[in-house]
C-alpha cells in the first residue's frame, strides 16, 4: 500500500511539474516577388483563415493603404501628418498607451485631422504570451485613454506588436471585437540610430508594390519622412488610388463621423445666442403644436 501510495505521488509530481505545451508563435512575414504581385505568406494563410485578419486588399485593382505604427514620436510624427495633409491623404495610425499618454495633442491632431486611429497594445506586448483577461486589459486601456482624450469610440483595428501572433491570440483579439491588420509590405525602418535615406524607403516601396498592398511604416523613421511625398506622387502616378482601411474593413460605428457630429454639438454649445435662439424655436414649434 505504502508502495503504491509513493508511486501515486511521484506520478503526481511529474503531471505538476510538466509544463503545458503552448501554441507555436510566429513573427509575421512573407516571401516577396519582383512581379509587384502579392507576396506569399505561406502557411500562414492557414494560420489567419477564420479569423478577422487582414493583410492586404482587394487584388483586381490599383489601390493600396498606407499605415504607420506609432509606439512614441521622437519629432518626426509632426512632418508626416504635414505631407499627409497636404496631399489629401488618410491614413491609419496604431499607437499604444505610452504614444496617448506622452503624445496626446499629436493624437487630437490625428484624428481632427480626419485619420483613424488603431490599437498597439498599452505595453507593446507580444500578444501570444497573454491569456485572455490579460489581453482585453491591454486592449482596454487603450480604448479608455484615447476616449479620454480624444473623447470617441477608438476604431476596432489592431495590429500586434513586432508581428507576434498565433491562431489562438487572432481568436482572443477578434472575440473582443477586434479586426487584426498585418501588412504586405514593409523593412526595417524603425532603427533611429540606421536610417538609410528617403532613396531606400522609396526604393523598396516602389519596388515592392502591388495591387491591395498594405504598407507598413514607423512613424519615427526620418527616412520615410523624406521620401513620403515622392512615394504618394509616384504611386499616384502609377494609376494607384491611396485608401484607407475603412475602405477595406467595416467599421462601426464609422469614428470620423460620430466625431465631425461632436465638434458640431460643442460649437453650437459654446454660443449661448445660439442655444437660445434653438430653444425659442423649439418652443414656437411646440405652441403651433398645441
């Protein structure tokens, strides 16, 4: 008895002690081509299937969408919403909490200035190492902080940190209503201290394009500052029409417009002559009603 009681614990012990296997986790990627075709991502296809989960556009025409990952701003974001502007074009930022923290009059700027806003995680954390509780406190923080600020609804777009994913985590993100943004294009641009020049980060767009592409920049790279006008002139010029990712994924509700709304009510609620004016028709309308 004594024997098999020892037997049952050691047995115990090894199932304890055992740790439980985790999903693989994966950095997103593909292999790129020289024909401005889609790129090939493999076996992650497999991997996205069933889940909200995009990585590029439509391929029967000439579009693409140009977004920026903005963890925090080192003086380059400015410039890049300065080109923007001028060329007419919106774009989607993902920050994280220490960008809405830090940067809260870059991101009013942002989003007045008709762009939307994604969601990067509050700590930039890689997303497969979180349960689900874990992730919709870092997913939540966020969507309070931006409506704190920017006082809307933060737009159900995320894009993993580093592009660490799984299936499992693409699930828990989407079961909290979430779509989830990878990209088809993309280079190592966020390194401060090994800029290459606007030339490179033109070169490697131009030469990597393609229908539905979704192009991934840092908004801290002071190389893509430096070729972001002539990237947005040469693709114009290609017969490309620059989108944003409300083209490609519905969003509800639409966050420029609820926010356009706002700043309407907070004018009109800013003049009292105004508000005075409103209620004494509304009081004409109700006596011709009676």
């Amino acid at each position: 008895m004594k024997k098999l009681l020892f037997l049952f614990c050691v047995f115990a012990q090894v199932l304890i002690g055992t740790p439980m296997v985790k999903a693989a986790s994966y950095g997103w990627g593909f292999k790129r081509n020289n024909e401005h075709k889609c790129p090939d991502i493999g076996f992650y296809a497999r991997e996205i299937e069933g889940t909200s989960t995009y990585y590029v556009g439509s391929f029967d025409y000439k579009h693409v969408y140009i977004t920026f990952d903005a963890g925090y701003d080192n003086g380059v974001l400015a410039g890049i919403l300065d080109v923007l502007k001028e060329k007419k074009i919106k774009s989607t930022f993902f920050v994280t909490g220490d960008f809405i923290k830090r940067e809260s009059e870059l991101l009013k700027r942002i989003v007045n200035e008709g762009h939307l806003v994604g969601n990067h995680t509050w700590s930039h954390r890689n997303i497969t190492t979180l349960s689900f509780e874990e992730l919709s406190s870092e997913l939540g923080k966020v969507e309070i902080a931006y409506r704190n600020v920017v006082g809307i609804e933060m737009p159900k777009l995320f894009r993993p940190p580093a592009g660490s994913f799984n299936r499992e985590a693409l699930l828990r993100v989407q079961k909290l209503g979430y779509s989830t943004v990878f990209w088809s294009i993309a280079f190592k641009d966020w390194d401060t201290d090994n800029q290459r020049g606007g030339d490179y980060s033109y070169r490697h767009i131009m030469d990597n394009h393609h229908n539905g592409a979704i192009i991934l920049l840092h908004s801290v790279s002071r190389s893509n500052l430096e070729a972001l006008s002539k990237i947005i002139d040469s693709l114009r010029h290609q017969g490309y029409e620059i989108q944003n990712l409300d083209s490609l994924i519905r969003l509800s509700p639409p966050p420029v417009v609820f926010f356009i709304w706002k700043l309407i009510v907070i004018r009109l609620c800013e003049n009292r002559a105004t508000i005075a004016f409103l209620l004494i028709m509304g009081l004409i309308v109700r006596t011709k009603q009676l």
